[in-house]
C-alpha cells in the first residue's frame, strides 16, 4: 500500500515537529530545507515554552496544547535517544511577570485574571513572595505574578531531537534545497521544484518561517508572513542570578503591537549553562540583520531596571534573529484555499517554539481526519490578514 507522500518545507522547531508527528503518523515524510536543520529563526530564538503572555483566545489554548506535549514529547525522545531529549535543556522553571508603575499593575492583574478564568495557574506575589522567589529583582515594583506553567529549552537542539526522533520514524532529510517552484494539476500541488528537478508530493506543508511568505509567492498561493526582527543579549555566566524567566508587563503590549518602529521591553532569563538572556525588541526591516547598537542600548537599559545587578555583567555576545509576523498575531495553520494540498503551518512571530508541538499535533489530526485536540478556526489560511 502506498504511503501518503509529505514534504515539509523547513526544517526548523515548526518544521522538525510537524514532521515528527506526521511520520508517527505513518506518512511518507521528507524534510526540505534550504540551509541546514535549525539554521534559520529557531538557532536565533530564547526557548520559551510560554503561556503567561498569551491573553484568552485560540493563541493561548494552543499554547496550553503545547505545555501539556511538550514533557510526553520530550519523554517520548528519551526512550529512542536520552542524550538528544537531555540536550535539549528541558526546564519548567516557571515564570514572573513583573509591573513597575501602578498603570502598568492594573493592566497586569487584570490580564492574570482573565487568564486564570481561561484555566492558566497564575500566582499572585508579594513583596516577601518575591524576595524569595528572586534576590537580585529591583524592590521597586508595583505587582508580579507568578506562571508555573512557563518553561524553557535549548531552541536549536530542540528541533534536532524532533527531527532525529522524525528520521527514526521513517522521515528523510535533504540539507541545501531550496524550493524554486511548484508542479500543480487540476488545482493542486503534487510537487515541488528543487535544484532543477521536481519532488513529487501529494501534500506539502509551508513551515518556512519567517520566509514562509517568500516561499508561498514562489509556490503561486502568497501568504502574508513577513518578518519582524529581534536582537539578545547574552552574558558570561552568573549562576543563580535570576531563576525564572522574568519580564515587565510591557512586554505583552510590545507583542501585540501593529507598528513596525521599535519596540523594546525587559525580558531575562537565564540557561542551565548560567548565562543570562536579555530582551527583547521587536522591529520590522525586512531581512536586514544588522545589529544595531542603539537597539542592544534600550534592551539593555530596561533589564538593567529590573536586575540592578546585570549593570556590572559582562556581555560576550549579541544575536538576531527574525520572527515570522502576521498582522493578527495569529499562526497559520491550514490548507490554502487556492491550491489544493498545500497547508501552511507558520505565522507563530516569537512563540513558535513553545507553539510547535502543539501545532504539529493539530497537523497530524487534520491531515488523519481526526477531531482536531482543538478549535482551528482561528487559523484558516483564508482570513484577510493572511491572504496576500
């Protein structure tokens, strides 16, 4: 019998799990992908595993998906390759927003609230809460709560322990293969082009990225994913320094915002390796990866608000990357409606690796015929900010 033939395009976090869930699934799967595994978006990413910023909406269910996956995903890893599941740096260590201003801690305890009534753990803290939680956090602030659910992983070595577990299960990998075009007949696609031959396919998925809309163009069914730019800090070691993934509230309005100037807000944490992560920032220059100094400067200047320690750190390092953006803050998650057999699973800005397990589960149920684990509706391809 044969196999339904699934080429993934993309082969980062969307696109390794996506082909994970679909080869246990037991399609036919190979991996395309332009440069090297985890090369794009994904090696230039901080690891959230976040729900504490999502408000009440499809967004924030999928992200509840995702946190109940991604232990039984990671466990599941383990059984085939405890070294690949152990790189990938697994901490559920919870997470603190923070608000500074009295405007800023109404705004706050509001959104924990509605969240709570969506079914988040959220923890209200105090002032002694707080001091116990994290020694090195300014005193001066006006709320914070706590996200037990919030956790962390080593992004690039992520998605290469669910493209391993992939190819154990059957998925193949070709590196270096840019998709030029597509072959189409009677509406839809069965197949694409690479490297002057065509791949034949009877479904291909869209997981590109932040070059998800370039790729769709070339595949004649455009989508509207554009990319919005993000700079990290990184500094030498400082064990113990900060505990949780930390962040001002401001951050969730940095999100959500439609302006394509600077956004900047404080967002620390640290690795199991002891070097703190500063964010964030968020702007839209097409690819242009300069790092910009008076970007890195704000970054800087709010964690610095928040851990007045981090003044004296030592930075080694500063990193971009680019977040697949979509004018509804919303994924992408369906087949085109244009071109048949074509499904797009991209649009995720910053929370894609957190968000990957749980859209590659949807994938596999809808691409199965199963009851989706939840409502899609939210992330057809065919609504007005997606359709270019």
């Amino acid at each position: 019998m044969n196999r339904t033939r699934v080429v993934v395009i993309g082969a980062g976090i969307i696109g390794t799990a996506c082909a994970r869930e679909l080869a246990l699934a037991g399609f036919d799967v190979l991996v395309l992908d332009r440069g090297r595994p985890a090369g794009g978006t994904t090696s230039h990413g901080e690891g959230n595993l976040l729900v504490s910023d999502k408000g009440p909406g499809a967004e924030l269910a999928l992200a509840r998906l995702s946190s109940r996956l991604w232990p039984r995903v990671l466990a599941e890893i383990a059984d085939e390759d405890p070294r690949a599941a152990a790189a990938t740096e697994f901490d559920p260590k919870g997470g603190i927003v923070v608000a500074t201003t009295e405007a800023g801690a109404g705004a706050l305890l509001a959104f924990a609230e509605a969240q709570a009534a969506a079914g988040v753990r959220t923890e209200r803290l105090d002032a002694a809460d707080v001091a116990a939680a994290e020694p090195a956090l300014t005193r001066e602030l006006t709320a914070a709560v706590r996200y037990s659910d919030d956790a962390q992983v080593q992004p690039a070595a992520a998605a290469l322990a669910l493209l391993g577990s992939a190819l154990r299960h059957g998925a193949r990998l070709r590196t270096e293969a840019e998709v030029t075009g597509a072959r189409t007949e009677g509406g839809r696609i069965t197949g694409v082009q690479v490297a002057g031959e065509v791949v034949e396919a009877d479904v291909v998925v869209n997981a590109a990225g932040p070059w998800a809309g370039a790729c769709s163009a070339r595949l004649a069914a455009p989508i509207a994913v554009r990319p919005r730019r993000g700079e990290v800090l990184v500094t030498t070691p400082m064990p113990g320094v900060v505990r949780h993934k930390v962040y001002d509230a401001d951050y969730v309005g940095a999100v959500g915002t439609d302006s394509g100037e600077l956004q900047t807000s404080a967002v620390v944490e640290s690795t199991r390796g002891g070097t703190v992560l500063i964010g964030s920032s968020r702007r839209r220059v097409g690819f242009d990866d300069t790092i910009r100094p008076h970007v890195l400067g704000a970054i800087a200047a709010k964690a610095v608000r928040l851990f007045p320690a981090l003044a004296d750190a030592a930075v080694m390092r500063a990193y971009g990357g680019f977040r697949p953006y979509v004018d509804d803050h919303l994924p992408v998650l369906g087949e085109d409606p244009r071109l048949g057999n074509l499904w797009h699973a991209t649009g995720h800005e910053g929370a894609g690796i957190g968000l990957s397990v749980g859209t590659a589960r949807l994938l596999r149920d809808l691409l199965t015929g199963a009851t989706p684990s939840m409502p899609v509706d939210e992330f057809t391809v065919d609504r007005p900010a997606v359709l270019a």
